[in-house]
C-alpha cells in the first residue's frame, strides 16, 4: 500500500485487522482472513455483551475519488455498523427480553447506536464492546448503507 504526500511514496501501515478485509476496495470482512493470534488476543465479553469491529469505509468512491485517511478514519468513528467478532456467555438469554431468539450471532454484520458501547483500540485497530440490547438490526452488506 502506497500513499502519497508532498509528491512522495510513502509506504502505508497495513495492520492485520485490516488484511482481514476480502476486497481492500469494498472493505468486505473476511474471518478466515483474521490471524487466529489476534483472535485469540482479542478481550473476550463478559455477561450479555458483544465485541464488535466497525466498518471501515472503502477506500475509494464510486466516481473513482481516493479518500483520504482521515476522512475514513471520521467515517469509522461515527459508523453505525460493524462486525460481531464474539459474544459473551449471556448473550440473548433472557426469554422475556428476546422471547424470538437473538438479534444476531457471531459472523453478522449489525447496525447499532452510534455512540454505543465502549471503544478501544489495540495495535491493529478500534473495537467496540456494546450490550446485546444496542443491536438495532442486521444487514447482508455494510457497503449497501450510505455512511454519513
């Protein structure tokens, strides 16, 4: 990956979150691509939480304009929709609360407040922790959503 500043190519940090990604353009996750080291490394939710990774935005629009980092980097602070990467325990086992089952499961794509959950960030990237209840529903593909 190669950026360009003040007419230089600079090389780009690519961290192994997002090599986890199958077209850098669409930014589509993709498991089998997570190193099961950083799996492993990553905290495990307690109780009826969720470990979520937010979308990070394509790289290019669809006229063929090359955003910036920043710009994406705002676009994935602000997202609504992210990656279920684990579940606690807990997750959905309330009857009277989720009397038709859970929201989503490991693997989904969900859409959620967005300012949810707690953030952090490791080495490779942000994650957030949100409650099973901050789900506000799935969706196929986060690039079909209009990030604002």
């Amino acid at each position: 990956m190669k950026t360009k500043k003040n007419d230089q190519e600079l090389p780009g940090k690519v961290f192994a979150l997002e090599n986890a990604y199958k077209d850098r353009q669409k930014q589509f996750l993709d498991p089998s691509k997570l190193p099961s080291k950083l799996v492993d490394r990553l905290p495990q939710p307690t109780g009826w939480r969720i470990l979520i990774l937010p979308y990070m935005g394509q790289t290019k629009t669809k006229g063929g304009v090359i955003l910036p980092d920043e710009a994406r980097e705002r676009e994935h602070y602000a997202t609504v929709c992210a990656y279920v990467l684990k579940c606690g325990p807990d997750v959905y086992s309330d009857k009277e609360r989720f009397p038709h089952g859970p929201w989503c499961k490991e693997g989904d794509w969900i859409l959620f407040g967005r300012y949810a959950g707690a953030r952090f960030k490791l080495e490779d990237g942000e994650c957030r922790i949100i409650n099973d209840d901050e789900v506000i529903g799935t969706i196929a593909d986060p690039s079909d959503l209009v990030h604002v």
